[in-house]
C-alpha cells in the first residue's frame, strides 16, 4: 500500500476513486468502469507531474525521508554481485548503521560502504534509523584503507539525518571519528565516488560524500543540518521550517549550482520510492559512468583533482 506525503492528498483521493472502481468490477464481473477508472489514472498521473515539478525545499526533505525510497540495502542487492559485508572497527563493535564490503559491479572489483535506515520498525531499530556511532566511521576508514591498498574503487551511499548524537557515542569520540573518515576520504590513492541516496546529513554524510565525484538522486537532500535544527537555532520556532529548508539551499540543484554535486540522477516520476527498480538502474548507470572517467588515470592525478575540487569549494560565491 503506498504511503502518501502530506502534499500527495489530492492525489490520494483520484487514485483511491480508481482503485474503488476496479476494486468493484472484481466483485461484479458485469460493471463496465476500465474507461472512467482510465480517465482518472490519466488525471493522477498529470497531478503527479504537476506535483513534482515544482517541489519546494521542505517538500524535497519529505521526498528524500519517504519511507519506502529504496535504501543503501536495496542498491546493494540490485547493482552489485559477489558481495561479500565487512564488519566491525576491530576497536570496539559493529555499527549496522553502516554496512560495507568487497563487490562487484558489472565485473569491475570495488568497496563499496553506506548508511542503512533499515525499512520496517524492527530493522530501523536495529539500524539506528541510518545514524552512524564512532565505531560506524572507524569501520569505514578501515574499509576505505582496504581499498586503498588493493587499489579498489571505493563507491559510497549516503542516506543519513546524521551522526548519532548520544551520550556514549560522543565518549567514544564522534566528532574525531568523522574527520578521520573524512580525511580517509582524501587521502585515498583511488578513485571514490558517492551518492546521496536520500538524505545527506551534517558530518555524518561528509564523512563519506568527501569524494572525487558527488552525485544526487534528483529529489536527494545534503545540508550541514536539518531544516528542524535549522528553524530552532535560528528562529527558535519549529513553525519555520519551510522557510529553513530554502534558506539552507539543500537540493541537488542548489548544490550544482554551488559546484557540491557534480551529477544529478533523474529519479522516475513521483520519486525513487515509486520505482525503486528503475531508480535503482539509473544509479547504476550514473556510478559507472563516473568511475569509467578514471580508468587509467595515476594515483597522483586523482589526489591532486580531488585537493583541487575541495579548495575550489565556495569560490563561486565570492564571486559573486
């Protein structure tokens, strides 16, 4: 059964009247309504369209948070073969908010590493809802060094509201865990390339989006903190959200233009959520695409490509 956001109710209702209709004709064999159950699909998927070309900020955020987007998980299960998961910081524990390990994608030996949200109440749980703990970020730098001396790409997925926050998980060193991954990220010999899959959030997504090549599914959000933060910092009232959400200009698009994201991935209509297949096999194709743009290129050239798209972060709005 589809989940609807606030903003999908009229929605809800054309497509509900429809289902009604056929849902009638199964019980009576005789009801003729494939015609007006036809014309209101042909209404839903015209507001749909009108729906999702113009979001807003916050209504991106909403899309980007849908429960039933596909998860770092399910790109794993569709793109990659022979994955084999890695597990625990060999310091302290496993952090199933993050899972990685050695795979295959269309042949091609890789890392890959992302967050995981987990999709039902006992797996988000388990999962910590995709907020990684110190422990989480250790298994990654571990993961990335791997790679590193393999000489394997490493391919990451981010999907994270950010990094846990709790009491234990800033004893055992949060905020240090994160810069080392992010410097992880730098320093790497290889090609790393990352998607944000649903959201990006704050260090946490840093700690893995410090890469060569930074692409967004096109309803995807990244943003230092969340529009809730944001609005209580800011304004100290939750009621300004909306207003947050544009002003930390947090799309994939707002992002291109800042020369954050590098590549935009369409994403089927209605969001990834509503097919997550096709979603899944645009991705693919987006993350082959871009390591084939580093077949043969040294080590040296990589790093000093990457430097140089960090320390050229921002200039564009000096410019202006």
């Amino acid at each position: 059964m589809t989940q609807y956001l606030e903003f999908e109710k009229p929605l809800a209702e054309i497509e509900g009247k429809a289902e009604e209709l056929r849902a009638m004709a199964r019980e009576n064999e005789e009801m003729d309504i494939e015609k007006e159950a036809a014309a209101l699909d042909r209404k839903a998927a015209d507001l749909l369209k009108q729906l999702y070309s113009g979001l807003t900020p916050w209504r991106k955020c909403l899309v980007a948070r849908h429960p039933e987007r596909p998860h770092c998980k399910d790109y794993i299960e569709a793109l990659f073969d022979e994955f084999t998961p890695l597990a625990g910081d060999r310091n302290f524990a496993d952090d199933h908010a993050v899972m990685g390990g050695l795979a295959r994608l269309d042949g091609r030996p890789v890392m890959v590493i992302g967050h995981e949200k987990g999709n039902d109440t006992k797996s988000r749980i388990a999962r910590n809802f995709g907020m990684a703990r110190p422990e989480g970020y250790r298994k990654a730098i571990r993961l990335m060094r791997m790679a590193d001396r393999f000489g394997l790409p490493v391919i990451t997925l981010v999907d994270t509201p950010g990094a846990y926050p709790g009491k234990g998980a800033e004893e055992r060193g949060q905020s240090e865990a994160i810069a080392r991954s992010t410097e992880a990220c730098l320093d790497l010999k290889v090609p790393i390339i990352s998607v944000v899959i649903g959201e990006g959030g704050s260090g946490g997504a840093v700690a893995f989006a410090t890469a060569d090549r930074v692409a967004m599914l096109e309803h995807s959000v990244y943003s230092v903190i969340s529009p809730e933060g944001c609005a209580s910092i800011l304004w100290k009232d939750a009621g300004k959200t909306q207003e947050a959400a544009a002003a930390l200009r947090l799309t994939a698009q707002n992002l291109k233009e800042l020369g954050v994201c590098d590549r935009i991935i369409p994403e089927p209509a209605g969001g990834a959520h509503r097919d997550a297949a096709a979603a899944i096999k645009s991705v693919g194709t987006a993350i082959n695409e871009l390591l084939t743009s580093f077949d043969g290129m040294k080590p040296a050239k990589i790093m000093a490509g990457r430097r140089k798209k960090y320390l050229d972060l921002g200039k564009k709005g000096l410019a202006a």
